[in-house]
C-alpha cells in the first residue's frame, strides 16, 4: 500500500501561512498590542488589553489559514486554469475522514485554550471591571475597597461617595493607586456605565446594585459612557472622570463633602438603591434597603459590604 | 402506495376544482385586503377607546395603548380577512365545503392569496426584498446622521426612532430571508414532492409576515420606539405609542415564523420522495430543518415575552416593573432566549446554500457532507444554551458567565464544520467563477471575520470593552449580512433562471457582486476599529477623533446601498425590459429542482420522482442520475414499492 504523499498545493499554502503568521504575529503582539484599547490605566484595563492581544495572535493563524487556502484556490483551481481533460479530484475516504476528525480535534483545542484562558483573565483580576450584581464572586484581595455609588438616570449620571458622608456630585474623581468598587444602580430605565479607559462597564438597572472592581494604576482623564439604549439623549449621556493621586483625591473629597453638606442633607440618605417615587415622572426616589454605616469606619475605606465580601471568600 | 404517491396530474390540479366555500376567493387580493386592513384598524381603535377611555393611566397620559393594540391586532386580522386566509377556517365554521383559490390569472396571483408553494415564495421574494430595502434605507439615514460628531440631521428623537425601526425591520426580515422565499419555494421540489405539508398554513405565514411589516411601520408616525430592536424594559414600558407598533409586530411576525417552521418541518419529515433518505437529503434541506427546529422552539418565548410587554402597557400587569414585583431581567432572558437561537434563525439557512451551490460550481462532491450536517444539528442545539452572553454586564448572576463563556465558544467547533465543507469542497476544484459562486466565496471570507469577531465577544474580559460598542454592531453585521444576505442573493442568482424562466444579466450581476463585496467590508470593518475605541451603539453624538472613521463608513455605506440599485436594475431589465429565456439546468446541477421544466408546473412532477443516488455526485464517472422520473412504468419505482429506496437492487454503501 503506497502512502498518499502531500502534494505540492499543500506545501505551498502551509510555507506561505507559516511565514506570514511567524511574521505578523510577533508585530502584532509586541508593535500594535501595547497600544490596544482600553489601555493600561487601571489592572481590568491592562488585564483586557492583554487577553485581547492573546486572542489576536491566537485567531491570526486562524484567519492566515482560511484566507491564504482560499487565495490560493481562487487563483490556482479556476476551471479556465485547468485544462478540460484533467479528471476531477475525488477525495479519498479515508484521508477525508482523517482530516475531519484533526480538524474537529484543531477547533476544539483552539475553543479550550479560549476559554481556560479567557476563565483565569475574568476570575483573577476581580471580575476583569464587569458588573458582577449585588453579591460578587471574584472580589480584590485587599481589604482597602473605596466604593463609589453610580447613579444612572434619564439622562446624566451621578456619583455618591459613601465614605465621605453619602455627597452626590456629577464630577467623577478617583484616587490612584487604590481598589475601587463601582456601584451601579438606576432610577429609571436600564443604563450602563461604561468607564473607557477603566475597562470597566456595568449595567445600571433600577433597583439593583451592580458591583464592578477595578483597581487604578496611572493618573489622567477617562471618559464615561452610557453603553445602553436608555432613550432619546442616550448619545449625550456622557461625561469624563479623572484619576488623581490619592492626597488630591482626599483633599477634594473632604473639601466637597464640606461644600455640599447642606445639599447632601437634603438627598434621600445613602442607600444601594433607591425605589422611584410612585407618581413616577417628578424624579423623585426613596432610598431602599438602606444599610447603616459607620462614618469612622468607612473613612478607613473599610465598607461594610465590601467586608462582607472578604468575609464570604476567606 | 402506488395510488398516494404517484396520482397522475390530470384531475388533481388545483384549477380544475370547484371554487366551493363561500366563493370570496377569486374577488379577493391585496386591494381587498388593504381596504379591510383600514376597517379593522377603525373599529380595533374605536373599541379600544371604548374600553380604556376612562382609565386613569390614559387620562393621565393621554395615551391609550388598548386603543393602538386593538387597532393594530383588528387592522392584522383584516389584512387576512381581506386576502382570503381565514376563508377556509370560516366556510369550516359555517359548515360550508372548502374553498380552493384559483391558480390562474396571470401576474394577478401573485397578488392573491395562493396555495402554490412557488408562487408563495415569489410572494416572499418580494415580501423579504421590500423589507431589505426599507431597512436599508434607514440604514442610510443612520449613517447620514453620523457623518458629524455634534451637527445633526435627524436629532436625537427621530435618530433613535430611525434605529430602532432599521434593526427591527432587519431582523424581521432575516429570519425569513431564506425560509420564507427559497424555503418554500425549493424545499418541495428538492425533496421530490408537489407541495408543502400544509400549504394553507404556508400561504398563511406569508401573509402575517407582510402584516407585520406593516404593524411595525406604523410606529414611525407615533414617534418610533425609543428601544432599538431589543425592546428593553422599562424603556419599552414608559415609550410612546410606537413601542406597541414593535410589541404587536413582532408578536405577528414571530407567529409566522412559527407556522412557517412548523410547516417546513413537517413538509420535510413526511412529503419526501420515495429514496429520498436522510443521507441524500441536500444540505440546503437539511439546514432549513435546523432552522425550523429553531423557529419552533425559540420564537414562542418573543412572542409570550411580547405579550407580558403589552399587558404592561395595556392591563397594567408588572411582568417587567421592578417596583411593583416584576423585573427588567425577565425581558432581558426571555428576549434573548429567542434572540441568540434567532442568529442562527439567521446564518443557518444561508450556510445550507452555499452548500448546495459550492459543488456545482467546483465540479466536485460536496466534502464532509454528514459533518456539514452534524454541524448545522449541533449549531442548533447548543444555540439554546448560550443566550446570558448577551448579558454578561448586565449584573445578572456572574457564576453563570464561565459556563456561558463556554457554550459560546463551543458554538465554533460546529460551525467550524461548515468552514471544513466549504473549504474540503474547494480542494483542487474547477471553479467556475458565476455570480452565485462569488457569493458563495464571499460569505466565506466574511462570516470568518464575523465568526472570529464572535469569538473575542465571548470572552467576558473582552466583552468588558467591547460589549454594547460598535464592534458588536460590525460583528452581526458581518454574520448575517456578510453571511445570510450575501448567500441570499447568491441564491438569487442561483435559482431566479429556474423560479423566473429569465436570465439574468451576467455583467450586471458581477457589479452588483464586487461593489457590494468591496464596500461592505468598507462599511464594516471600520466600523469594528470604531467600537474597539469607544463609540456606544445608537449614539447620535460621538467622540471627534472617531470622525474620519465614521465617516468613511457612511460613504462605504453609501455605494453599499447604491449596489441595490444594480441588482434592481439587474432584476427589471433581465425579466421585464429585455427577457432571454434561462435554459431549463443552465448551470448543469444535479438538484432535483432543476430537473423539472421551467416554468415548473404548478404540481411540480408529472409523476413523483424516485430518487436512486446521491445529489452530489459532480465529477463522478458514470454517475447515476439523481432521480428516476419515469413513474409508475419504470423500474426504480417498482423497486421503490418493493421497498429498495435506492432503486438500484443493491444496499447502500452508506
């Protein structure tokens, strides 16, 4: 029995794949990947950049291979290339059912190291900046967690700080360097807040707290986005947050704390979400399920929930 | 059995019946229709106002949803009345004998209601192009209105009312894309019988798809809904009037996917000829039975999920009103749960074609046929179990995200099964460059940036960046435009010799293919770099640096639109300005369809064909041929009786 030896076509089309993946793989990783969105400033944002950047030089291959066999078919194997008498290629049965299988084989290696891979990018960096809901389960290691309530409505959004005496302002400010939890709720239709360069999007629905971890590494500006049809000025719900370093941080918190007390006295107390008023379209809410806390122990960034958390996974 | 399967033509024909019933049919069309549409409309509204004038929600908001749902459900009943679809429901009412529409009449009947699956799925070729190009149309107008970051053409609340209608209508019209013209159309005569199971139930499908393309149009002059296509609560509870328009729509539409499913399947299960098993059955056939398993099991839950949001807005229910017991995640999981099957509702049927097509223009045996079809099985079955990819953001349970992360991903091997019969099919090929074969390449080439781009989106990191942007938008577009509606219209070009008598302008048809080709990729893959780098989906403002991309979109998106034009110009001119009579197989395949006269006669085979060997057989020396239509005198269908399906004496090798 002779062995079917590979032809020349084939040859050809794995020299020519090889060559272009071994060369535009490497400058895709190390030229085009380090500029890839979101960016770096925080370690969702990073964490998202590399697995995009894993998953591109993973799929390359993959596109090469389609596209390198198909170029080669359509200029080589067009009926007016080949003379009429060439007799029709018939596969062999064996080698065809040879080939299904390594392809089923290929494909389903390719999809498990996706996916192992893409499971270790979530569940290590804390839920890689998606909502997680109200109960978390990939939560950051440090106790040290400032959380930042977001509130979605038609059609801005609002920020409350909890450790600094529940003030809600519409300027989003961020300390460096440290583990924030995002809580994201809504007072009306669903939204999403969409922190660009935080790599951090969650869902803001009514009457739920959907928690996001990030944790911050540069100082700048990012952009805010709402990533949900909400209505009509849904395209002009946006606005810009900044990362400062932590003394800027706290020197603005405790000055705007101070600055909107007697406003802040005013809001419904602070709550993880609020429940619209019943007559609907005045905007007005009531705070629900209102957890108390301890204005000492949230200075120290020490939040109740946020322990809970710690608690639930040590 | 003789007498069942093989009833010579003659005194069978539909014409040759009495008309019977009540005798409404031959005075009734779409004229008829229209006119008792308009009346049922009247008399819905003015119920509707009967009935929920006094409540406080309407007194207070001066907006009567009873009214608009009884006036679009009364004017969608109409519209069937007026046809002709409930004459036989109603004569069985009354006791009279059934009525059969007549089949004569010239071009009148394809404006009629008909039992003759062909010219119901001319009337779905017309159906489905109208939509296409509505949609399209507001695409262009989506597009127009991003040609500037701040200056506005539409303002915001027409621009969402614009999206909203645009992907609405599109998904409308791709889920019946394939099923509803070439399904109905090709499915009988590839199978080898003379009509659909239940060709009542099929005439009837069409004619709800036509009123829902109506009932959703009527949104636009209620100010649109403010939703998009996916209909989320509580915006779908708080929006306008139009947001009924959607809810009733897709209620209608999702009824005739349905019908339409069910029919094909059991068309497909019981009308086959005899050796038609399911080794032979053609991809194409096989395909359209996954999706109509699809349609089946999945479109029920948007139509139940259609329901609850009109009860919301009518009866005050709180199926999806957080405060009052309800929840905006009920929506979010059942939309979705018909949503993902609705994708491959979507991609499905056009994988199916290129299939049918690629072995007659490469000259060779389909590859990996059995695979082909385990793929479109599997695709299926495991479409139903990745719908919370959807949701990987929205705060629901996050235990959940590897498991969905993981169905998702696995949805590639499948599908991967049609890249490898494709590809397989390509090998050392003879191909013949025709239009349909173009196509054919071109889904290729698309679906796998679609496909690839799916991958990324089912990576929950990923999906943290990417999730609602515009790379999600590019991504489906490439699936079911570059895969769906590129197979579409290479079946056009395909079967129209066949389904018209005509052929079709060969120049034309390749300018239509590369300009179509060319600037589709030019209109969606920027749009793919445009979402990596942070435009939100539905925005009517974005960020300035994201302008010259936007813009090259729009302008790709423009002669995108204008390659419509070459195929209507194509479709004019070969079949009405400068007719050339298309030969009866003109591209030498071995389907069974083309082995019928054109035109095909109304009950397809004189006698029903056995069929003896493969459908794929190209290349292959002395190859038998597909079927035996000899009928009762030939040999194959004395064996055919005596229980040998392959006609041949011989077991089969499979």
């Amino acid at each position: 029995m002779s062995t079917p030896r590979r032809s020349n076509d084939l040859r050809t089309m794995v020299t020519i794949w090889l060559i272009l993946s071994a060369v535009l793989d490497p400058v895709y990783f190390w030229v085009i990947g380090p500029h890839m969105p979101p960016g770096t400033m925080t370690d969702s944002a990073a964490g998202q950049q590399f697995d995009i950047n894993v998953l591109v030089v993973t799929a390359l291959p993959v596109v090469l291979a389609v596209w390198v066999y198909m170029a080669y078919a359509v200029i080589n194997w067009r009926a007016s290339k080949i003379p009429a008498d060439t007799p029709v290629f018939v596969a062999d049965p064996k080698r065809a059912t040879r080939i299904q299988v390594a392809w089923i084989l290929v494909t389903a290696v390719t999809v498990m190291w996706a996916f192992g891979f893409g499971v270790y990018e979530l569940v290590v960096p804390a839920g890689a900046g998606g909502g997680e809901g109200p109960n978390p389960v990939w939560t950051p290691t440090s106790k040290n967690i400032l959380p930042i309530q977001v509130i979605g409505q038609q059609w801005l959004w609002t920020y409350r700080y909890p450790t600094f005496g529940g003030f809600e302002t519409t300027q989003l400010m961020i300390p460096n360097n440290t583990e924030i939890a995002f809580h994201v709720t809504s007072l009306d239709v669903i939204h999403d807040f969409w922190a660009y360069q935080l790599g951090v999007k969650a869902d803001a629905n009514p009457q739920e707290d959907n928690v996001a971890f990030t944790h911050t590494a540069q100082v700048g500006r990012f952009t805010v986005r709402c990533d949900e049809l909400c209505g009509i000025w849904h395209g002009a719900m946006y606005d810009y947050g900044h990362i400062v370093p932590k003394a800027t941080f706290y020197k603005w918190a405790t000055s705007t704390e101070a600055k909107l007390a007697s406003q802040t006295k005013l809001l419904p107390p602070f709550a993880w979400i609020y429940t619209p008023d019943a007559n609907g379209a005045d905007g007005g809410y009531y705070p629900n399920n209102v957890v108390p806390y301890n204005k000492t122990e949230l200075y120290s960034s020490q939040h109740v929930r946020i322990t809970q958390y710690g608690a639930k996974n040590s | 059995m003789a007498s069942t399967i093989d009833t010579p033509i003659a005194g069978r024909h539909v014409s040759t019946r009495p008309a019977g019933g009540l005798g409404l049919n031959r005075y009734q069309n779409v004229f008829t229709a229209f006119v008792v549409a308009a009346g049922g409309y009247l008399l819905g509204h003015y119920i509707g106002n009967v009935i929920g004038s006094g409540y406080v929600s309407v007194q207070g908001g001066g907006q009567n949803d009873v009214a608009i749902v009884l006036a679009l459900t009364f004017g969608a009943l109409g519209w069937l009345l007026g046809i002709g679809a409930l004459n036989y429901p109603l004569a069985k009412l009354v006791g009279a004998s059934p009525e059969y529409p007549p089949t004569e009449g010239g071009w009148m009947r394809y404006f009629r209601f008909s039992l003759d699956h062909k010219v119901v799925g001319m009337q779905y070729v017309i159906a489905t192009l109208l939509f296409l190009f509505t949609g399209g149309l507001l695409a262009m107008a989506i597009r127009t209105e991003l040609l500037n970051p701040t200056i506005h053409v539409l303002g915001p609340g027409t621009y969402i009312a614009v999206v909203g209608e645009h992907g609405t209508i599109m998904m409308m019209m791709a889920s019946s894309l394939v099923i509803g013209p070439l399904g109905n159309w090709l499915v009988p005569l590839m199978i080898g019988s003379r009509r659909m199971a239940f060709p009542r139930v099929e005439a009837f499908s069409l004619w709800l798809f036509t009123a829902g393309y109506m009932v959703i149009l009527t949104a636009l002059p209620m100010g649109g809904f403010p939703t998009g296509w996916t209909g989320y609560a509580p915006l779908q509870t708080q929006a306008g009037g139009g947001m009924d328009s959607y809810l009733v729509g897709f209620a209608i539409i999702g009824t005739g996917m349905v019908l339409a499913g069910f029919n094909l399947a059991a068309t497909i299960v019981t009308c086959r000829a005899p050796g038609m098993t399911w080794g032979r059955l053609p991809i194409f056939v096989w395909s359209v039975l996954a999706t109509a398993a699809l349609l089946v099991f999945a479109t029920p839950t948007l139509i139940c999920a259609g329901l609850f949001g009109i009860l919301d807005r009518t009866a005050q229910t709180a199926f999806y009103v957080n405060e009052h017991g309800g929840s905006s995640f009920l929506w979010e999981n059942l939309f979705w749960f018909f949503g993902h099957p609705e994708v491959y509702i979507m991609a499905l049927p056009g994988f199916g074609m290129v299939g049918e097509m690629l072995p007659v223009f490469t000259g060779k045996q389909l590859f990996g046929y059995k695979v082909g079809a385990a793929g479109m099985i599997g695709v299926a079955l495991l479409s139903f179990f990745v719908w919370q990819h959807h949701l990987f953001q929205s705060g629901i349970n996050p235990d959940m995200r590897p498991l969905f992360m993981l169905t998702t991903e696995l949805i590639s091997i499948p599908t991967g099964f049609i890249f490898l019969v494709g590809l397989g099919t390509l090998w050392k090929a003879r191909m013949r460059m025709e239009p349909p074969m173009l196509f054919c390449l071109a889904l290729y080439f698309n679906f796998l940036i679609g496909g690839i781009t799916g991958v990324f989106l089912s990576d929950v990191p990923v999906n943290v960046t990417v999730h609602g942007s515009f790379f999600v938008l590019a991504h489906f577009h490439y699936t079911i435009m570059g895969g769906l509606v590129f197979a579409f219209f290479g079946g056009l070009y395909y079967w129209l010799p066949k389904m018209t008598g005509k052929t079709l302008n060969r120049k034309l048809s390749l300018a239509h293919f590369w300009v179509m080709f060319i600037f589709f990729n030019l209109t969606f893959f920027p749009l793919l770099i445009v979402g990596l780098l942070g435009q939100p989906r539905r925005v009517f403002e974005y960020a300035q640096r994201l302008q010259p991309l936007n813009d090259f979109a729009s302008v790709s998106a423009y002669i995108l639109g204008a390659s419509f034009l070459i195929f209507i110009a194509n479709f004019v001119w070969s079949i009405w300005i400068d007719p050339k009579p298309a030969p009866t197989n003109p591209w030498g395949s071995r389907g069974l369809e083309w082995q019928v006269p054109t035109p095909v006669p109304a009950y397809n085979f004189e006698h029903i064909p056995v069929i003896v060997s493969d459908p794929y057989l190209y290349g292959v020396p002395d190859a038998p041929p597909v079927a035996d239509f000899g009928g009762a005198s030939s040999p194959a269908y004395a064996a055919a009786l005596a229980g040998d399906t392959a006609g041949d004496g011989a077991a089969r090798s499979e």
